[in-house]
C-alpha cells in the first residue's frame, strides 16, 4: 500500500540559506540554486539560471573571466611541465596519411 509523504525543502533566498544539517535540501528562490547540506556546509547540487555545467561561482571565483586552474596553468615553466618532447618546436615531419589541398566525403570516411 502506498504511503504518503511529505519531504520539505528548506527555501529562500541564497544569502538567507545558512548553513544546512547533513542531508538536508536548500532551494534558493533568488538563483534556482539546489544545495545539499554536509553538516558543516553547503553543497551545491544544481543551478537552474545557468547555461552549460560550469558555474562561474565555482570555476572563476576571483571573477577575471578565465577558470581559476586555467589561470593557475599559465604561471607553470616551461621547466615545470612534464611528458613535453625533447625538441621544441617538434622536428620537421609530414603526415602522408593525408592528401594535400580539398578533401571528398569518401577520402574523409577511411581516416
């Protein structure tokens, strides 16, 4: 026999959130934002006002307009950088699988 039940969401707006018990639901009316507490903090669980999956609140927290470990990619040495070749730039070579110049449907299929 089915049993109805009620599950409630704890809602409002996301600055007015606080912290959530372990297990508990937030729904933040101001974002569309879902989060999950952890007992000791937030998690966030979906964004429903966002294109795509990444959410600049998590990728882009200084707010530059470049994801944070992109950002942090572009400050390692050259010297730093593991599995690079040998020779930079690489030595001159040809691809010979490949015709030069326009390309038919059929030359693409077999690559």
């Amino acid at each position: 026999m089915a049993r109805k039940t009620l599950i409630q969401i704890r809602r409002g707006l996301e600055s007015a959130l606080g912290t959530l018990a372990a297990g508990e639901l937030g729904y933040c009316t101001d974002s569309g934002k879902l989060f999950i507490g952890s007992g000791s903090s937030n998690m966030l669980l979906a964004a429903g006002q966002s294109t795509g999956d990444m959410l600049k609140s998590i990728y882009d927290t200084n707010n530059n307009g470049k994801v944070d470990y992109a950002q942090a990619a572009d400050t390692v040495p050259w010297s730093g950088v593991d599995g690079k070749p040998a020779v930079y730039p690489a030595a001159a070579h040809t691809h010979d699988y490949m015709p030069k110049g326009p390309l038919t449907w059929n030359q693409l299929k077999g690559v």
